[in-house]
C-alpha cells in the first residue's frame, strides 16, 4: 500500500528524533506545522518538560501579512521567551518538514531574536 503525506513525515520525524536529544544545556527547539498555525517550543528530554512554548494561533492575527511573516514572528517570539529562562542554545528539530518555508521563517526569526543552534 502506497504510504500517504502524513505518515511519510512521521516515519521522517521518528527518524530525526531518534538522534536529536535536547538537555538542559541544549533543550530541542520543535516545530510543527499545520495548514492554518505554526507552532513552537523548547523542550528538555531528559526531564521530559517544555520549557517554553511560542505559536501564531489567533494572537498576532492583525500584526502579520502571511503566514510567513506569522512564522517569523513566533521564532523571534520563541527566542525572546528563551532568554527570558536563561537559554541561548538549543538544538533544531524540524519535526519531518523540509527545511523551507515556514519552517525556516521560524529558524531565522529564532536566530535573530539571539538563539543559536
């Protein structure tokens, strides 16, 4: 049987997670995508918590011209909150979607609101 979208990305997600582990000193930065929102958090493995946590679900509505700009705008969000607790490094997890777009919009925007990875 022919293997649709969605699991084709969650077998590239597995696959992914199973050698990105984020710590204490380098919690993982997750994205996931959907058709409308853009989602974002910091997560430490070892304790198994979210640290912080960054979206576009209906609060920056007026403030964005697209969905790009919105992604933008939540990896800035997300870098600010980071700083707030004190985190600088993270290491990056795409969650199985290509490195474009609004996955990239959310790096670039985290990069420049002071967090490298």
């Amino acid at each position: 049987m022919k293997a649709i979208k969605s699991q084709k990305r969650e077998r590239r997600h597995s696959r992914i997670r199973s050698k990105v582990l984020g710590n204490a000193e380098r919690p993982r930065l997750s994205v996931f995508r959907s058709n409308k929102f853009i989602y974002a958090q910091i997560i430490d493995d070892d304790a198994g918590v979210t640290l912080v946590a960054a979206s576009d679900n209906g609060a920056k509505k007026g403030k964005t011209k697209g969905k790009l700009d919105g992604s933008k705008l939540v990896g800035t969000e997300i870098a600010k909150l980071a700083k707030e607790k004190n985190i600088t490094k993270v290491v990056f997890d795409r969650g199985g979607y290509l490195y474009a777009g609004r996955v990239k919009a959310v790096s670039e925007g985290a990069r420049e609101g002071g967090l490298s990875f």
